[in-house]
C-alpha cells in the first residue's frame, strides 16, 4: 500500500522512519507530475518543496502551530499531508484551490497569492500569541527568495527583529527564482551563502588540525572561535540578517529530510525570531521541468507528464500580441524601454529584453518600486513601459497616483490578466483596475477589443508624455478581429442600428465586444434596435458620448471590471454633467470576492452573458414602454 494514502492528517508522519520519510516523497512526487500534468497548475514550485514541507509538519504541529506559505502556489505538498489528495479538478469549480484556503481546511491560515505578505501575517500573529500568553503554539512563515525581493518583506523583517524573545520562524525557502532566476541585491547575498554553506566544515576541520598543534594549537583555536562573527561574515556574510538581530541557521540543503528536522527543530526551541535557510531545486525529481530553464515549469497547463509537452498547441493570445508589438516599438523608438516585476516571460517581455537586454529592468516582487523607477525613467527622458499583471497594479496604487500622475510622467501601465481569469481564484481576478484608476487625474485608460487595438492603442499610449497610460486586456487566447463600421468622436461603432430613433445604446469595453454584439442581435430579435460603441479609451469619458446618448431611449454599458466604480459609473456621471438625461443600466463584475472555476463558469455564474443580459434589457425597454402607454392613454371619461 502506498504510504501517501496513508498519510491523512500530520501526525501519520511521526510514525514514519527516515527511509519511509524518502520514499513518501518519492512518492509525492510522482503524484504532483500526474496530477497537475492533467489539470495545470504550479508544478515547478511544489516538486521543490516535497522534503521542506514534511519536515515542517513533522517538527511543528498543525493547526496549533500556524505554517504560513508566500506565495501559496507552493503548498500543494501541505495540502497532500492535511488530507486534500483529490487533485482531479485542481483549480477548477468545486476542486481544490491553487492556493491555500481557509474553507478547505484548518490548516489553512492565510489565502495569500499575491507575494511578500507572509511575515507581516508572522509578525501579527506571533505578537496575539504572546499577548494571549500562548507560550506552546508557534508561527512559521515560509517565504521564497523571490518573495524576499518585495519591500514589505522587509518593512515586515524590521518590526520582527525589534523583538529579540518573541518566537517566530521564518523559512527561506531558496531555489533562486521566482518565475525566473531571482534577481538584484538580495539575490546576490543568498548567492554568496550559497557558494559558501562549507563554513562549519572548515571550522571543524580547523578544530582538528589546530588541536594536534602542540602548545598554540588550543589558545588559538579558541581565539578563532570567538571570533566566530568575523570569521563566519568573511566566509558566509550573513551579516545582513544577523544585523538585523535575527538568528540565522544555514544554509541548509533542502532535501536532506535529517538536516531539515534537526535545523527547524532547533529554531523551535529558540525563543526568539530564527531565520532558516534553505537550499531547494526548483522542478526538483521531473526532468522536462528540470530543462525548463524559463520557469522550471512554474506554471503549466495539461501536458503529457512523460515529456513535458503541452497536450494541444495554444493560439496567438492577448500577451504574445503584445510582446511582438512591442519589439516593433523597440525598434523604432530607442527611447522605449520595459520594467517588468518578476514576471519577464508571464507579461511577454521576453523578445523585448532579447532583442534589447541594456532596456529592460525586472525590479523584483515590488511593484511599488516599479511605478516609481518608471517616474523617473520618464523624468529622465525616456518612456517606460510597465507591464504587470492587473491584480497586482493594485499594489501600486500610492505611486502611480503621487509619482506618476502628480508630476506628470509619461509612463505607460500594460495590464496583463484583466477582468475575470478564473482559476486562480479570487486574488487573481483583474477586476479592480478601470474602478480604482479613475479618480487618477490625467490618467488615460485604453481597453482593446482584440489584438489590431492592442497594437494601436499600445502605439497611441507611448505617444503621450505628459501623463501615465494603461491598456488593459485580457488573458488567454485573443479572438478574430471585430471591426468598425463607423466612428463618432473617438470612439469606434461596432454596429449601427439602421434606424433614425434607435432604442439602446449599448457600450462596449475591451474584450467583451463579441459578447456586446451577441446581445444587439438577441435585441434585434425582440423588435429592440441598437446602436454598438467601442469607447477604446474609456478614462476620460470621450466627449461625443453624450450627445450620442441622447439620441437613445436607454445607454448600457458592459465590461469586465467591477461595476462599482467602473467604466459604467463614470460614463453615467459624464451624462449627469452634461444634463443628459437618458436612463442607465450598467453591466460588470458584483463586489465581492469570486471562487476559482473558468472564466465562463464565473461569467455564467455573475450573470456576465449575452442571453443574461439580453433579458435584462428587454425587460428594462419594456418598462419604459409600459410608462409611454400609460403617460399617452386616453383618459376614461367621468362618471356622474
């Protein structure tokens, strides 16, 4: 009998020998690559972790001891040994999440995908521990080098220290990426304590030789050891935790199971802030990921687990679109370049840093310091392009408001991933951007209906200089094209009513045009004429917008971004200021947090379709009609 379906909560591991332990991961393993090689999912990062995260829950005790995961892609092991080994519809609606989640177990603590939050999570939770006087439950945060690279990590790393006898372990789980090869100053230092893990190997070996030494050997070996600081800064500088005032153990080699559970236990019992450094590969045990040399296979969709192959070939989709166009850009313009945020190859930077690698600058996992680079890059005389996940510009929002938008930088946000991208769940949804960028004054917001707009609007967007621009668009395969037939004002018309008194207006945004012109046909059918309208730039309001309202009886406004304070909110407030006085119904994505499914299944499930919504505009141009013949009825005449 296997020993994974054995294993149905942690402490079935306590009974396990060290010979049992390596082949339960073995076994792990082997589990990971069929399951995830039929659903996708983070492959890459949770065959590295299979040792780190039975160690973990053999030392400590889960749900008592909270074992916090950043970013949670990689707890797919935790969720194994906690009872969660139904894979089969990972990521999808009714299966498991891709990250933790405090509905599916107790052992799930935070919910995190977005990275670098883990020690502030820690450091909260380690100080309700002490004031609770909960003296035999402990915190330990997992956090990858990539991860270490975001500033709050840091802002985070600071308030633990000040603590020196508050108990709190964190876990640096290091395989020298994060999608790709970790970069920057950090990724340099673990680098160093990496190449020089020899150091207690050369103390014990000086021990030795110096002892056989007669009469000096002794007094100088004990002079070297207290000298231990110096000595082990000049071979492992460390220094940069330890100054902080926090305990450093390691490094430590990742999947030695022994050397694991005696450094994690040793950092239990200390009663202070204890780092643990350790070594782990990315892909471990699986050899297409361990050629993968982009991502280690970080994430994937189905492939066939004996190759590594994707199961069916993927068309052109909306990032690869534009990451050519922006090659093209590169060639033209010199004064063009591309910030990315750990995330090169995810938002189609790769050719670009290829073709131009002194024009591209991957901050690490900080997309504060992203905006704010590019503001000065700006200010310097170039135009920086930004290009970063739509769930993540949220992250950012302080300085694109304050450093780009205040000084009138010429910084262009591309935002991969908008609206609803379904399986990764609610953290992931883009679904935020179009609402919280519009009270950026001077902020110019584009949304592409397919990839001939992407390429324009991204052309149009690098053209201005003295405000920040966003094109957003969606994610996955982009459609055919969908062309104009007209044009008022700014805006392009989809579809034209072919009647002088048109009932509705309905508004398109982004990627939803297909959509739209589903609903005008289903309109059609039910005697409703309508009038199409690509907005293309949906901040600011185009000017024609209004008087093209008015020709209306009713303006419907639909798009894949939350309603509140959407793209609908502010084309009913341009009305509203321009005296238009024309009824609004708008369409979007509810307020509230979506589960995981696909991105149809979400759709269906928040009334985003075109039957959905067809039904909702019949009913609303009846009521309008209902009052008509009300208000124009002959009155019936009095009765004596």
């Amino acid at each position: 009998m296997p020993l994974l379906t054995r294993i149905k909560g942690p402490r079935d591991l306590d009974r396990l020998s060290l010979e049992q332990l390596d082949q339960l991961a073995d076994e792990i393993r082997t589990f990971l690559v069929d399951a995830v090689s039929k659903t996708g999912g983070h492959l890459g990062p949770n065959l590295g972790v299979v040792e780190l995260t039975i160690a973990l829950h053999r030392v400590f005790e889960s749900p008592k001891d909270r074992i916090l995961w950043d970013t949670g892609h990689q707890s797919y092991v935790h969720k194994l040994l906690t009872g969660r080994q139904d894979f089969s519809k990972l990521k999808m609606k009714g299966g498991l999440s891709g990250y933790p989640s405090q509905a599916e177990s107790e052992h799930d603590v935070i919910e995190n995908s977005h990275a670098s939050t883990v020690l502030g999570w820690a450091d909260g939770l380690a100080k309700a521990n002490e004031v609770l006087r909960k003296d035999d439950h402990h915190v330990v945060a997992v956090i990858g080098d990539g991860a270490l690279t975001g500033g709050m990590a840091w802002e985070a790393l600071n308030n633990i220290a000040d603590a020196k006898d508050r108990p709190l372990v964190i876990v640096v789980n290091d395989n020298e990426r994060s999608y790709a090869p970790t970069i920057g100053g950090l990724a340099n230092h673990l680098a160093t304590l990496r190449t020089t893990d020899g150091y207690e190997r050369f103390l014990a070996r000086g021990k030795d030789l110096l002892e056989r030494t007669p009469v000096v050997g002794r007094p100088l070996y004990e002079t070297l050891h207290g000298a231990k600081k110096g000595l082990k800064d000049f071979i492992a500088p460390q220094g940069m935790f330890e100054d902080l005032g926090l305990k450093y153990v390691g490094p430590i080699d990742g999947h030695d199971m022994e050397a694991l559970e005696s450094a994690l236990a040793r950092a239990k019992r200390f009663g202070g802030p204890v780092i643990v450094h350790c070594l782990t590969e990315k892909g471990r045990g699986y050899q297409p990921a361990l050629r993968d040399e982009a991502d280690r296979f970080h994430g994937i969709g189905p492939i066939h687990p004996d190759t590594g192959l994707p199961i069916k070939a993927s068309g052109a989709d909306w990032t690869s679109v534009f990451g050519d166009e922006m090659v093209a850009l590169g060639k033209e313009r010199e004064d063009v370049v591309a910030i990315t945020a750990a995330m090169l190859q995810p938002v189609g930077l790769k050719k670009f840093a290829d073709a131009f690698p002194h024009r591209i600058y991957d901050v690490g996992i900080a997309e504060q310091h992203g905006a704010v680079s590019a503001a000065g890059l700006a200010t310097g005389g170039l135009h920086p392009v930004f290009a970063v996940y739509a769930t993540f510009l949220n992250r950012a929002f302080d300085q694109v408001l304050m450093d780009v938008a205040l000084h009138k930088c010429g910084v262009t946000f591309v935002l991969d991933r908008a609206g609803v991208t379904g399986t990764d769940g609610a953290s992931h949804n883009g679904m935020w951007d179009m609402s919280i960028l519009q009270v950026v004054p001077g902020l110019r917001l584009a949304a592409p209906r397919d990839a001939d707009q992407v390429r324009a609007q991204l052309r149009e967007a690098v053209q201005v200089t003295d405000a920040p621009t966003v094109v957003r668009f969606s994610k996955g395969a982009v459609g055919p094209a969908v062309p104009a037939v007209g044009r008022v004002g700014g805006m392009d018309v989809l579809r034209e009513p072919g009647t002088d008194t048109p009932d509705v207006l309905l508004v398109s945004v982004g990627a939803l045009a297909p959509m739209c012109l589903e609903i005008a046909g289903l309109l059609d059918q039910q005697g409703i004429s309508t009038t199409v309208v690509d907005p293309r730039w949906v901040k600011p309001v185009d000017e024609a917008m209004a008087p093209l309202a008015e020709r209306h009886r009713v303006v419907v406004t639909v798009e894949d971004n939350s309603r509140v304070g959407g793209v609908g909110s502010s084309i009913a407030q341009a009305l509203r200021d321009a005296g238009v006085d024309v009824p609004l119904r708008d369409f979007g994505i509810p307020p509230r947090f979506l589960d995981h499914a696909s991105r149809k299944e979400v759709m269906a499930e928040i009334g985003l379709t075109a039957p959905d919504i067809a039904r909702q505009v019949t009913g609303l141009v009846s009521k309008l009609d209902g009052r008509y013949d009300q208000a124009h009825a002959t009155p019936e005449p009095a009765r004596d």
